[in-house]
C-alpha cells in the first residue's frame, strides 16, 4: 500500500472537467480505489448520481447494511465520495441510492474495473497497478506505424466458445492466461495478424455475446481477473499479435444493477424513450448530449489503451447512434433541430472520441461497424467532416459478396456485378473486409454451409471466395471456425468443431486459408495500396458469361505485383487468354490445382482485354490462379471495354 496518495481524491477541477466532458483519465478518480487517508488504508469511492436523495456504499465490509456509509456530495454536480477505512481488494460492494421518491436501489459500480461472475451482480474493489508489462517496445512501434499501410488479417474471437476445458463445470471457460498462450500461437500460425475480442467488458446474459455491457470498465470475470486479461493482452503482443476489443456505446441493458434509471431518473439514457429505447433490442440508449455521459463512454474508449494495452476498438452497432429514426416507426422518433434525421449528439460524439483517441493513443485505431451509405465514417476529425474512425467495416461488400457466393453457379453470369460494384466506392472510405460473427448465426448457415454445390464444391467454392477476398482492396477479418469450414453456425455454449481437422478437406481449407493470409502479408501491393486507387486495375470486370473476373494490384515499388484470375464456375477454361498489364514472366502463387497448374507463364504481344501483352492460362474449375509479376512500369489500356 502507497502513503498517503491526496491524487486520488476528487479535486475541483476534476468535477469541473468531468462536468465539461473533458476529464480523459476520470476512470482514475471515478469508481473505487485502493487509497490512504490520515495514516488509514482503505478504499475510496466516487460516484456520479445527479438525481439521488442519498448515496450509501454498501458490501461484504459492513455486512451489507444500509446504513453507516453515507456518501457526501463533492459538488452540486451531482458527485458523491466517501472513504472507508479497512476496506481491502477483493471485497464486493454496490452502491445504495434513495432516489427522490424513496426508492431503495442497490447498483453496480458503473466505474468498477471487476464483477463477480454472473448471476451475481455486485462490483468487486481491485488494484490495476503492479501488473509488470513487457511490451514497451510493441506499443513504441505501433504509435509509429501507419495503419493505412499496414498488413491488417483480423481473427475475429469469442473466446469463451473458441475452445472449452473438461474442468467439471457448466460452461468450461480457459482462463485469460491459458487462451493466451493458445490461441497466439494457433492466429499467429495462421498468418493473422490480429484479433479481435467479442464480448469482454462485463454483461450479464451469455446470450448477448457482450454486447449488453453492465461493466464498461471491467473485463468479464468469465475468463479471469483484469490481471489476468492483461496478461492476455501482454502475451500477444509478445508474439507479434494486436488486440483489438468489440466496443458498445451505442446501447446498454436493463438490468436491475445496471446503468438505467441509475438514481432513480434518466442518468445514462435519454429521457425522452422515443430517442432513449430500441425498440427492436429492448435496451436503453446513450444520451451523447449529455457532457457526463460522453466523458464516461469517451475515457472507457481510453482505459481500456491505457490500463490494458489493446491495440483499437471495433464499435459496434454506428449506424443505430447516427439514425435518430434507427428501427422506429414513424411518429415515434424525434427529427433533430434541422428536422433531419440524424443524431447530432451522436456525430459531435464521434468526433470527440475519435479526435482525442488519436492525440492521446497513436497506437490504436478505431472501426466503425456502420451498415448505411453514411459519408465520410473514416477520415481525420479535425481536418474535414470526418467522424474520425482509423476504418469502416465494408458491410456493402460482405452482402453482395455472401449473395453471389450463395449461388448456384448457373446463376452467377446474371448477378456478375454483385462482385464488381464494390470497386466504384472501394476508396470512399478506409474499408476493412469483413466475413464476421454476424453471418454464420441465426440460420444464414455457416460460411461453408453457404456454398453451393455437392462437399467437394463446397471446398472449392470457399477456397475461391477467401482468395478473392485476400485480393480486394481493403484489410481483412475472419470469424473464428470460417478458417477451417466449420459445417454448424456458431453457438457461443459450445466449442468450436475442432475434430473436423482430422479429415483430410478441413486440414487442406485450414491450409489453404493460412496461405491467403501469409500471401497477404508477404505481398506489400495487397495493403500498402489499399486506400490509394492506383494500387489495383481490372483486367476485366465484364466477363459475365464465363464468370470470369481478373485483376492486378500493384505495390508502390513496382516489385512483387499481383495478377489474379478467377473462375467462378464448375467449367475448366484451356488456354483462357488474359490481357496483363506488363510484358515478361508471371509465377504462380497461389492456385487451387497447384500440380497441375503451370508454375511459370510468359507473355506473349498479342492485344487482349485492352492490353498490348496477354498470357494463356489454364484455369480449372471453380479456379484461383495467382501469378507474381515486376514491372516498373505497367501499360495502359489501349482501349476501353
């Protein structure tokens, strides 16, 4: 224990900044914090409650009575403190609040860094210091690194279903420590680069994946404590793998302990229910016009870089902030200032977090998962219109590209577009690709489930997808079991199918998804020219009636480009002519039917698909060919198609 530590304690100008919206580190003051007062240990706790009448702390310390630790107000903001000596780490406590009618409720600590393991709710008092961090040296190159240009392969994770553990219990979750050790070896393998955690910040219901979160500054007690999640965090970078966390501020839950009706009136929550419930989701959401609200969510976005090292946030659920109308009804929304649909409060909040995530943490990048049209998600917020995320979520692509890949092949020469119309917009945004959670549950099948055909053009037919995925401007992300065609839909109770990896056709899609990855990385032209449109070229994007696409990405040095042909029927093409942007010799590396493929082709000066130089290829059915090419200069197209 520290002597005695005044810097914990609310000052002044702590409740003036958390009042102006301001205080970044309020995750420091707010909650309850091991501390020394007078020569006396104890714990010191701080609480926001606007509306109450009185505030108690109430816990295994006092027994859990009612009485004798009265909060007093630091100001007339609504803050509340006390210090109580004796109080130790470990201990569980919640807060007593007499709202202006006399109800009693008894609430979790909406700044608690632990909770006890569901179905208790009470908030556990805990140290972050003294966890000792090894990776100084990964923080100081990602605060370096240009993100736009970086190699960026996401293994999407719900840990607690990822694998489970014989242990005699119900649920048969690893630990923090022993997934850590696990999975960065298996990612890391794979040739991911980073993952991205479902699910950690404390919720109640298992069925809601963490996306109804009671404890925005706890991570799940489901796996561990918060020294345990930090060695998670600490492993991985320790392996060269980032961690990137699903973040929620765009709804929270009902429950009783939780943050609605905090103090027995709108704390959290909009008051007004026509802007402050979803309907569809039965939750409560944000009031972003509120400054305390908007420091508590903006300095949550903040802790979880500064206390537990991850590397960004995915934010769930955008497009429902923006839209004022977002799954209402007409006459049961409220039209802004303007008389428009969009959420003002919501947008300045954006730009507020965005802004300051990227002054204070270089280091982590911020994802929009938006599924609208809406302008200008990615960007810089203080140079333009921006919202301010590093990247967008690219839900466009993902629809029509599941829709085409769903079809039987016959089919497909008539929807050829829906794989060639995220190209007129790939850079009007920083899109990251996404096949996620979201599309192997609730009956879409799994992402093998989805492929058309007999077993064998399942495989293919995954193969080719995943390879023309790794080929599309943008980064990417992979929902865990879609690497090695798992044939059920996830269900967050039960391991990941892991036993497929004996038969042969899952080893070999496990194997040939590791070498889109490592393709991925190896190849600078797929992500230092993601954002930049000279970086890709269709050869032809036209070629319907044999469902035919190819196209070429080029690095900025001219070294080590890409060409890319695919076949999206069961038909082998014999010497398919393709126009090539270069003259000279083309590598195969990367095929579908690598022995019978020829490894090297040279170009021949005949004119084919606007281009001077073409190569013959023979592409097999359901088909991935993939060639190598150096070119300091590549020709243009003679002619328009």
């Amino acid at each position: 224990m520290k002597n005695d530590t005044p810097e914990v304690f609310m000052t002044e100008l702590d409740t003036y900044l958390f009042g102006q919206g301001t205080h970044y580190e309020i995750y420091n003051k707010m909650g309850a914090h091991l501390a020394v007062k007078d020569g006396e240990e104890g714990v010191y706790f701080v609480v926001w409650a606007p509306a109450a009448r009185e505030v108690y702390v109430v816990g295994d310390f006092n027994s859990w009575n009612e009485a004798g630790y009265r909060m007093t107000p630091v100001s007339d903001g609504g803050v509340y403190e006390l210090f109580v000596k004796g109080v130790k780490a470990g201990q569980c406590y919640k807060y007593l609040i007499i709202s202006q009618e006399g109800k009693k409720l008894y609430k979790a600590d909406p700044y608690a860094n632990q909770a006890q393991l569901r179905p208790d709710t009470a908030s556990v008092i805990t140290d972050l210091n003294g966890f000792q961090w090894t990776d100084s040296e990964w923080v100081e190159k990602e605060k370096k690194a240009d993100h736009l240009k970086e190699a960026i392969a996401i293994y999407e994770c719900h840990i607690g279903s990822w694998k489970k553990v014989d242990d005699g219990t119900e649920d048969g979750y690893m630990n923090y420590r022993d997934i850590a050790v696990q999975l960065a070896d298996y990612v890391s393998s794979m040739g991911y680069t980073h993952v991205e955690l479902m699910g950690i910040a404390e919720y109640p219901y298992d069925g809601s994946w963490g996306y109804q979160v009671t404890g925005y500054y706890a991570p799940t007690s489901r796996y561990g404590t918060p020294k345990d999640f930090m060695y998670f965090v600490d492993y991985m970078h320790s392996k060269g793998i980032g961690v990137i966390l699903d973040w929620v501020p765009a709804h929270f839950p009902r429950d009783a302990h939780g943050l609605a009706n905090f103090d027995g009136s709108c704390v959290y929550e909009y008051a007004d229910p026509r802007k402050g419930e979803h309907p569809d989701w039965g939750t409560k959401v944000f009031d972003y016009g509120k400054n305390e609200v908007s420091n508590f969510l903006i300095a949550n976005g903040m802790f979880w870089v500064d206390k537990f090292h991850v590397d960004g946030l995915r934010v769930d659920a955008v497009a429902s902030m923006l839209y004022l109308d977002y799954g209402r009804t007409a006459g049961n929304w409220v039209p802004n200032k303007y008389g428009d649909n969009g959420n003002l409060e919501a947008m300045a909040f954006f730009r507020h977090f965005n802004s300051q995530m990227r002054k204070r943490f270089p280091q982590a990048v911020t994802i929009a998962e938006e599924s609208t049209a809406w302008p200008q998600v990615s960007g810089d917020a203080d140079t333009s219109d921006s919202l301010g995320f590093t990247f967008k979520w690219n839900m466009g692509w993902m629809h029509d590209f599941t829709e085409y890949m769903k079809l039987d092949p016959y089919f497909r020469k008539f929807n050829h577009n829906k794989m060639t119309f995220s190209l007129v917009y790939a850079y009007s945004e920083r899109f990251i690709l996404v096949l996620s959670h979201d599309e192997v549950v609730h009956l879409k099948c799994s992402m093998l489930g989805k492929m058309p055909g007999e077993r064998e053009d399942k495989f293919a037919n995954l193969k080719l997808a995943y390879a023309y995925m790794a080929g599309h401007p943008g980064k990417k992300l992979l929902f865990m079991g879609q690497e090695f065609g798992q044939w059920s839909e996830w269900n967050e109770k039960k391991s990941l199918d892991w036993y497929l990896l004996n038969e042969p056709d899952h080893k070999d899609m496990q194997e040939f998804t590791s070498r889109c990855l490592k393709l991925y990385k190896d190849y600078p032209c797929l992500y230092k020219t993601d954002y930049n449109p000279e970086g890709f070229g269709w050869v032809n994007a036209d070629d319907r009636d044999n469902s035919i696409y190819s196209f070429y990405r080029v690095s900025p040095d001219g070294k080590k480009n890409l060409l890319f042909v695919f076949n999206f029927t069961p038909v082998e093409r014999k010497n398919f002519k393709v126009g090539v942007p270069a003259k000279g010799k083309y590598k195969l590396v990367l095929g579908s039917d690598e022995k019978n493929q020829k490894k090297v082709l040279t170009s021949v000066a005949k004119e084919c698909d606007g281009f001077d130089n073409s190569l013959l290829i023979d592409i097999p059915r359901f088909g991935v060919c993939v060639y190598e090419f150096n070119a300091k200069k590549l020709n243009k197209k003679t002619s328009l198609q």
